[in-house]
C-alpha cells in the first residue's frame, strides 16, 4: 500500500508539474460541490457539504454562558472541529490534533473579523450572553478540508434560527427568526507545487504539494488567510491568489441558500 | 435526564404519545455505503436518531500490546456531535457514558466477526450520532452492523437492536425520547437471528418475570421486521454501483 501511494503520489506531482491533473481539472477549478442545508432539527443550524468526496458536516448550537471578562456585553463565538476517525485512515481516536485545531481557527478567524454575525446583540443580562457554537464534523476526507469546512459553516449560519429567550433561559424548540448574517464569508485553498499554484487540492496533491495558501473572502475584503507546509508563496502568488478567490468565492457565495 | 419535567401521560386509549401501538417501530430507514474512505459505511434514520457509521479494517493493530495472534480485536467509538441533543451544547469526546456504549456494542460484535480469519489485526467500529432522539445504542449496533456487511467483514450473523420500555404500565418496543425520559423501564436488546441467543443485554427500571417476557418477545419480533431495512440497504449497494458515494439526508 505505502508504495503503490509513493508510486501515485509521484505520478499526481509529476502531472502537476506539467499544468495538468490527474482527474482532469482546470488548474484553478473546483471539484463538484454539493451543499445540503437545514439537515437536522435539534441544531439550531446545520448543513452538510460535499466538495468532490471530502464531506463535512457543521452544526450550529446556542447555549447561555458567562461573558468574557474583557468583554461584558458581548456574546461568545466557539468554533471546533472533529477529524472523525470514521472520516479517514489517516485520523486517529484522541486528542485533538494540530491539523484540526488550525482547521477550527482559519474558519474561525474568517467569521470573526468580516464581523457577521452581531455578537454584541448577544448580550442578555449583566452575567449572561449568548453562546453561539459551530462544531464542524469531519466525515470523509478527501483533501481540501478547511474549504469544505467553511462552506458547510457559513451555509449552516444561514439556515441557523434565534432560539427564543425568557428570563435568561433558552426555550428550546422555539425561535424567535433566523440568525442575522450581514454576509457571506468563504475560503479558497491553493496547493503549490513548485513553480505551479492550483484551486482545491486533492488528497492526493496534497500529500506532495510544498504548501498551501488559504484566503478567506467578503464579496468585498480578504478576511482572513494561512499559509500551511514547507514550502513559500511570493507576493506575485498572493495578488493572483487573491484575485481568484474574489472570482471564485461569488461561486461558492451564490450555492449558499438562506 | 427529564427528571424535573412534569410527567406525560405515556399511553391512552391504546395509543402511545407518538401515536403507535406497544409493537409499532418508529420510521426506519438506512442507507449503505455513504462514505468513501471508509472502508464500509452505513446511515440510519430512526425516529429523529441520525446515525453515521464507518469501518476500517482489517488493518494492523495499533499500539501492538493490543494484538492477538489468534484472532482480530474489533474496537468500537461511539460518539455524540455536539450539536446532537435537542437541549444544550455537548462537549465533544468520550466521556462515561460513551464509553460504555462504546464496550458493550464492541461486545456484541466481537461474537459475530468470524475474528479467527485475521490474526494480529484490528477492526475499528466508529459511530456517530449526528442527532439523537432515543435509542442511539440501539441505532448504532443497527448501523454498524450494516457497515460491516458493506465493508465485507466476514460475521456469522447480520445483527441488529432495539429497546423496549414500560409506558404507564404498558410494555412496548422502541421507546422515543419521551418515553426514555419518563417511562418505568428501558431495556435495550440484540439478538442473534441466527440463534436466538442475546447479545446485547442492559435494563434500567422495575420489571416483572412476566414483563421481562412479554419484552423479550416484542424485541424478538421487531427484530425481524428491522432485519428486513438491512438487507435490503445491503441489497442496494450491488444493484446501484456507484463510484463516489455521499450521505444525503433529506
């Protein structure tokens, strides 16, 4: 097994290196991509999302919980992420890992600075605001997974419903609206491989690019981005990059419903 | 759970809260083969429950302290989303509960994997309940047995679960959520349908002799029917040939 991966490994690099992929795709196309929201009734939000055969799942829960000191009246955003050994045999049971905490934090990172969702509409009283927690469930891996994850996030806040509040406790199963999203924050992954930059990585261009860039994007700003490997981007990659992602991230944008 | 909660009526007029009789399953449905790592995958639908689970294996057995030489060690991770209940935010990994789910469906399966064909290896059971509303041990036993089958391990029985509880004095087969909660009683069973014997045995609750029979036999012939839904998502798998497979809940 471990030889016939070095064997595909080498051939996908060797494509690459000539401009082209081994399923055929464009340098900057995205595999299929399929979003299914609204999946699940106990969430307050939820969606699923394909992007070729990776598939994440990301639920959206509202809970009460304490301020943080520095910012009393505002509400707490948490994202996480599950590598789910069920996912790949690549992932193990146990501790979070690197790969998914960074997974967490770049999807994170993208929803908290475009500033989406009005966390300081959370607030309820002076000890209590709301809790809004995004858990992005990993179930089967196929390379580009912050990409996946971030759509399935952003599309499982749009479909997500306010829980309705009475004396600072949450009536589950009633809502008073949807969740105000101002917009719509999504990332473009690229893989380099020496000099050749590509959209969407395979795992199998995965396992022997030098990096990747991801840049997460407003329809109108970069919001977020991260630099992931060994290898190096230039500036000149970062202005293409970004171009593209604006480009691309209308795309991904107009497949969210909600 | 909802101990504070005033109690439902649970049974009137012949009829439970969800409108069913004492031997009524709630709407099954399962669907093989969802996942493409996996080596076999299997979703199931039960009630509200929505149950993901994936298989890996046989494959080396790891920290190799673990090993058998005789025989596979199947290992099983049963695991709740966060997002899964209806009330708060769960916290994400295993905690007591979950582990001793997780021990007595790897106990159950540990009896039907023919483990004898592949010494020094392990087969990993992961399930996971992306919504719950009742009856997840059961569900995933149901599920995982499934994955199994699609992922070609080789078991003597295709098993499956469910639970019967004690409703204002009814004994009836499936509980929901409300039932769990507030019934007298919940016993969660699978059998083998090759055999009869059991293999998954837990009760919580007061029953009697005539009771534990009357469940017995309820579990028994639900069985039957929930055996059905698995061969025929089996089935499925081989008539409609597909090269990338997804999960799709509607």
């Amino acid at each position: 097994m471990e030889s016939l991966n070095e064997i595909k490994r080498d051939t996908f690099s060797a494509l690459l290196l000539q401009g082209k992929r081994s399923d055929g795709r464009a340098m900057y196309d995205y595999r299929k991509i399929n979003v299914q929201p609204s999946i699940l009734q106990n969430a307050e939000g939820a969606s699923l999302v394909s992007i070729g055969r990776s598939q994440v799942m990301a639920g959206i829960k509202f809970d009460i919980a304490k301020p943080y000191a520095d910012r009393p009246t505002e509400g707490v955003l948490s994202t996480s992420a599950d590598l789910l050994p069920l996912a790949s045999h690549l992932f193990e049971t146990g501790p979070p890992s690197a790969e998914s905490i960074e997974l967490a934090r770049v999807v994170d990172r993208g929803i908290r600075s475009a500033n989406i969702v009005d966390l300081s509409s959370f607030s309820i009283d002076e000890e209590k605001v709301l809790a809004l927690y995004i858990d992005l469930y990993i179930l089967d891996h196929d390379g580009n997974l912050i990409d996946t994850a971030a759509l399935a996030a952003m599309s499982a806040l749009s479909s997500a419903r306010m829980p309705k509040i009475e004396a600072g406790k949450i009536i589950r199963g009633e809502f008073t609206g949807k969740l105000p999203v101002k917009e719509k924050v999504v990332t473009c992954t690229f893989g380099k491989l020496g000099a050749k930059s590509f959209l969407d990585p395979s795992l199998d261009e995965e396992k022997g690019m030098d990096c990747r860039l991801t840049i997460a994007t407003t329809p109108t700003h970069m919001c977020a981005a991260q630099k992931g490997g060994w290898g190096t981007v230039t500036e000149k990659d970062l202005a293409e990059f970004l171009d593209i992602s604006m480009e691309k991230g209308n795309e991904l944008r107009a497949l969210i419903r909600g | 759970m909802g101990g504070s909660a005033e109690k439902p009526a649970l049974f009137t007029n012949g009829k439970r809260v969800d409108g069913r009789g004492v031997e009524d399953l709630r709407p099954l449905k399962i669907v093989a083969r969802v996942l493409n790592d996996a080596e076999g995958s299997a979703y199931v639908e039960w009630g509200k429950n929505k149950i993901l689970a994936g298989i890996y294996g046989p494959r080396e057995c790891i920290p190799r302290h673990d090993q058998s030489l005789y025989r596979a060690i199947v290992k099983c991770r049963y695991g709740m989303a966060p997002f899964s209940g209806a009330e708060e935010h769960g916290r994400s990994g295993p905690n007591r509960r979950s582990k001793e789910i997780s021990k007595v469906i790897k106990e159950a399966f540990e009896n039907v994997v023919i483990s004898e064909n592949f010494p020094k290896t392990e087969i990993s059971i992961f399930v996971e309940v992306l919504q719950s509303d009742g009856g997840t041990r059961c569900a995933a036993v149901t599920a995982a047995a499934v994955a199994l089958a699609d992922a070609g391990i080789p078991m003597k029985d295709l098993i499956s679960a469910v639970a019967v509880c004690k409703i204002d004095g009814q004994i009836a087969v499936d509980p929901g959520k409300e039932e769990d909660n507030f019934g007298e009683s919940d016993m969660p069973i699978a059998f083998s349908p090759r055999t009869g014997e059991i293999l998954l045995f837990q009760m919580d609750g007061l029953l009697t002799k005539e009771e534990l029979a009357r469940g017995l036999e309820l579990a028994r012939n639900a069985s039957a029917k929930i055996r059905e839904v698995q061969v025929a998502a089996i089935r499925k798998v081989y008539e409609e040939p597909k090269e990338e497979r997804f999960l799709i809940i509607d």
